[in-house]
C-alpha cells in the first residue's frame, strides 16, 4: 500500500506539475491544447473542458501534453497534420515553441522551492537532532587520522572548546565551520579534558570518509535493509542494532560505515541486537554509488537518526528550501556529469520500478521523508529532460536551436529521423534500467 500511496504522490504529482508547465506556457502564447494525459497509450477516463481532454491513460509511465498542431513526429501526437491556423503550436515563432518546451523541467525546479517551503512554514526544517549537542569526541577512527601524534591528536573525551575561533561549538557548528573551508586547511582546534586545556592543529582533506572530529553520536542502528541487497541477503531486519563487526565492538553509525567502505568485498561477520537477542550474520558487500557518485562497497541499509525540527518563520523557510533545492541541482548534475565521464554507471539508475519502491520506502518513514523524496525527483526530472536528447525536452530545444541558426526548417524526413533515434535511445535505456531494478528485487542477484 505504501508502494501504491508513493507512486501516487511521488510519480503523479511530479509529472502532473511537468506536464501542468507546459500547458501554462502553451496556453500564455495561444496554443490550443488538445490532450492533457497522465501515462500514456490507450485512454481510460478523463473530462474534457473546453478544447482540452483531460486524461488518465493505461500505461503509467510518465505523461504528456498534447497541442494542436504539434508536428507529427512527436510522440502520441495523433495522426492530424498542422494547417496552418494560428492557435497551432507550429504556427509559433521558434523561441515560443522553445519556451514551451524548457516550462516543464523549469516548474520541475520550481516545485520543490514551494513544496519544501510550505512544509518548512508548517512543520519547520528537519535536521539531525546530535548536531545540538556540545562538540564532544567520543569515538575516534582506528586509522588515527585525528591523531597525527601522541600528544598532538585529539582524545576520546575532549570537549572542544573553539574552532577557528567559534567558542563552545556543537556538532552543527563545528561541520558548519569546516564544510566552508577549502581542502588542505589547517584547522585550530582548542579542547579542554579533565581541566587541561591544549591546542590540536589538524588538516582538513574534505575526503567523503574523513571524521575531522571523530565519529559523530549516532548509534548504529538500522532504519531500513534495501529489499534485495547485502544486508537483506545476509539476514538484516529493520530496526537491528549493530553491536559487532569481525569480533570488534562498534558504537557509532560512521564506524560501521567505514569498516563496510574498506571490507573489499569480503564477508564481514556482524552481531546486531535485535528485539532483546542476539543475532550472528554474514554479509557480503557489494560495489555501489555513493551519494556524491563515487564507487564504495555497500551493504543497502540506512541509519536511524533521531530529528530535530527548527521553526524559521516564513522568509526563512523559503530561503531554506531554496537553499535545499539549489543543493540538490548541484549534486544532480554532479551525477549526471559523472554519468557521462562513466564514473557512474547506467546499472546505479532506477526506473519507474526502482522510483515506485523508494517512493513507498518514503512514505512509510513519515511526511518529512515523502516530501524530501518528492523534491529529489521533481529535481531529477526536471534536470534530465533538460539534456539535449531527442524525445526529451531538451531534444527539442536543441532542434529549434539548430533551426534558428539555420533560419529555417529542418525536413520532416530530417525530424523524424531525428525522434526516432531518440525513442530507441530511450526506450533501449529504460528497459536496462527496469531490468536491473528487477534483478535486484531478488535475493540471487546479490
């Protein structure tokens, strides 16, 4: 049911606001609009007002916006061929048609700025509830990257008096401090243990695994186990409690997290808590990207960590979606860079298959989770079909782009060719992705 309600939310929503861009703009420039379609293929049901049938159609794979006129070459544009008559999109100079084109992804990056920032008004923004306690260490990395010697490192139980300068510090403050410095700085630590106060110098290497500060106060405990993963394979519940990895104690999140990033795939042994017992498992780490895109052996759980939520009035809440969302632009085209430099490989992606089950992950992780997933996707929707692919919007742009430096039209031989090396493209992509989503549904694949 889950799966159902954020397929719902998540896939419906975001292509009706995509497909919602495109008819605005279409309708601003006077272009009748024929058909408005959630999915595509056969019609369903739907109401017709005015000009515009207003559909839902059998295949649930997306959506479109049919106008009138549109050049036959596109997809589920209908059989009828422009005639000229001004409320015809191609009766449109170049850079309207352009403009209707680039408004869907354009609203798909609009969205999340109002969706996160009605949701930060009513229920504040959500944050890691440790980053408002006193900057204490209280574990560090076995590695001793935070102890360059002896007596220079930092020590289980200092308490962190400055960084840089900021006094008292917490756990927010001090990342907030260091994620603004550039790698290689120095950062001036003063701590204070057991009425000694000493100055730690440590150099920031802005590596994706760094603990400048040792491991954060989050225990290793188990949200959820990624259906078909490692962990799911190896026996994992929802919920566990990691007390051991390999015959050695492990007390934070990061810990564990570090001791599976450097496994190299080897079978590690892990001793979790689960419902008062005790419970030995065998788990085998798995190569997948990581958040920024790089590869690092994975075993598909995600960490339970307690929220905060922090009220920032009106002004404030649309600067922190704005913020938020800007964010997420950067690291999707971060992605999708790497995508093309085949850092990231096509088998990370997720279809329709993949999106549906995330999604119903998300909602049943409350309303904060749900809406946080929604802008991701409104996100990476809107920035993929920016690409310059036929078929996508971007395609589009790209094509009347060339049409306009040529001054005049491409042939309808040219146009259709064009379409559908874009449709093969895809539609070879899209069942790649579905395939792996599938395969990965089940436990032999891991």
């Amino acid at each position: 049911m889950n799966t159902i309600i954020g397929t719902i939310l998540v896939l419906g929503v975001i292509i009706l606001v995509h497909e919602w861009g495109h008819f605005i703009v279409a309708r601003l420039f006077g272009v009748r609009v024929d058909v408005f379609s959630i999915g595509f293929g056969p019609r369903l049901f739907g109401v017709k007002r005015g000009a515009t049938d207003w559909r839902v159609s059998a295949l649930p794979l997306g959506g479109y916006v049919r106008m009138a006129g549109q050049d036959i070459t596109d997809i589920d544009s209908g059989d009828q061929k422009p005639t000229g008559a001004p409320d015809e999109l191609l009766s449109k100079k170049r850079w309207q048609r352009a403009l209707i084109s680039f408004a869907g992804p354009a609203i798909n990056l609009i969205f999340p700025v109002l969706l996160l920032g009605v949701y930060f008004v009513i229920a504040g923004e959500p944050y890691f509830a440790y980053t408002d306690k006193p900057l204490v260490v209280v574990g560090l990395p076995a590695d001793g990257s935070n102890a360059p010697n002896a007596s220079s490192g930092l020590r289980v139980g200092d308490r962190v008096v400055s960084i840089n300068g900021v006094k008292n510090p917490t756990w927010g403050d001090a990342s907030n401090t260091v994620s603004a410095l550039p790698a290689g700085s120095v950062v001036k630590i003063q701590v204070e243990n057991n009425g000694v106060t000493r100055q730690v110098d440590l150099t920031y290497k802005k590596s994706p695994d760094e603990h400048l500060f040792g491991y954060a106060p989050v225990p290793p405990k188990v949200l959820q186990v990624l259906q078909g993963g490692p962990a799911s394979v190896g026996g994992m519940k929802d919920g566990d409690l990691i007390q051991s990895v390999n015959g050695s104690k492990v007390g934070f999140w990061h810990q564990f997290v570090d001791i599976i990033h450097r496994s190299e795939g080897k079978p590690v042994q892990i001793e979790v808590s689960r419902n008062g017992q005790s419970v030995s498992l065998s788990v085998t780490p798995k190569i997948g990207a990581a958040k920024n895109g790089d590869k690092v052996y994975q075993i598909g759980i995600s960490p339970d960590i307690d929220l905060a939520h922090k009220p920032l009035g009106l002004a404030g809440s649309f600067a922190a979606s704005f913020a938020q969302t800007s964010s997420l632009v950067v690291e999707t085209i971060d992605v999708v860079s790497k995508l093309v430099t085949g850092r990231v490989s096509v088998k990370d992606l997720q279809s329709v298959i993949g999106i549906s089950r995330a999604a119903g992950e998300a909602v049943s992780l409350g309303p904060s989770a749900t809406i946080l997933f929604m802008a991701l996707i409104s996100v990476n929707l809107g920035i993929l079909n920016l690409l310059p692919i036929p078929i996508l919007d971007g395609g589009h742009i790209l094509l009347l782009s060339m049409e306009g430096i040529r001054r005049r039209d491409f042939s309808l031989a040219f146009k259709e060719r064009f379409v559908q090396v874009g449709l093969v493209f895809l539609l070879v992509l899209i069942a790649y992705v579905m395939y792996n989503d599938v395969v990965r549904m089940f436990p032999l694949h891991s």
